[in-house]
C-alpha cells in the first residue's frame, strides 16, 4: 500500500508497485482517456509498448480510476521511484508521440501533456 503526501492530506493509495512497463501502461492508458475515445491508432500505439495481459490489466485500472487518483498514483510512482530525468524524458516523448499517434492533438491531450510534464519536471 502506498501513500500520497498531497498539502492537505495524506491519502492511502494501493496499487502503485507497478514495473516501468506497467508504469507506461498506466500512463498511455490515462492519456488514451482524456478525451474519452480510444482509436486504433492510439490503441496500436500502447500494444506496441506493452504486451496484451499488461495492456488489459491495467486499463481496467484506469477505466476505475478517477481522474485525482490517477495523477496521484502517477505523481506518487514518479517520486517514490526517483525517475532520472532520462527516465522522465523517454516517458514523456513516448507520451508525445503517442498524442500524435492518430494526427491530431485535442485540447484534452493538450492539456493533459502540459500536467504531465510538470508532474515529470
């Protein structure tokens, strides 16, 4: 069980031993939700990234999560991690060309890149 040190509380989170692979699973995944449609381009994308019992374990994770607890369990394997900023860098440029994955970048995706680099920097 892991915790999440927000500055207003501390919340218990389970779940978040992930391995990288799960770790960008879970990632690609939220970022395949943001604007609430998965296409096959974006899909093809994560298959070619993770295999198929991972793909499907950890989107059903996803689809559960709710939006907060997604970027607290994010927030909390990137720091519990201690990524390097190589890590962080390959991770967000997978992120990047996974938002380019189906030849357009929504303002969801947008929006959800910019939080996710703040999150990684």
């Amino acid at each position: 069980m892991g915790t999440f040190r927000g500055p207003y509380k501390l919340i218990i989170m389970e779940n978040v031993e992930w391995t990288k692979i799960e770790f960008l699973a879970y990632v690609l995944l939220y970022a395949a939700h943001c604007n609430y449609f998965e296409d096959s381009e974006e899909l093809n994308f994560i298959f070619s990234k993770v295999d198929d019992a991972t793909f499907h374990r950890i989107h059903t994770e996803v689809v559960v999560d709710s939006e907060e607890l997604k970027l607290k369990k994010i927030q909390e394997y990137v720091f519990k991690n201690k990524l390097s900023q190589t890590e962080k860098e390959a991770i967000l440029k997978d992120i990047k060309q996974f938002f380019f994955a189906d030849g357009t970048v929504d303002i969801f995706e947008k929006e959800l890149f910019t939080t996710l680099k703040k999150m990684f920097t």
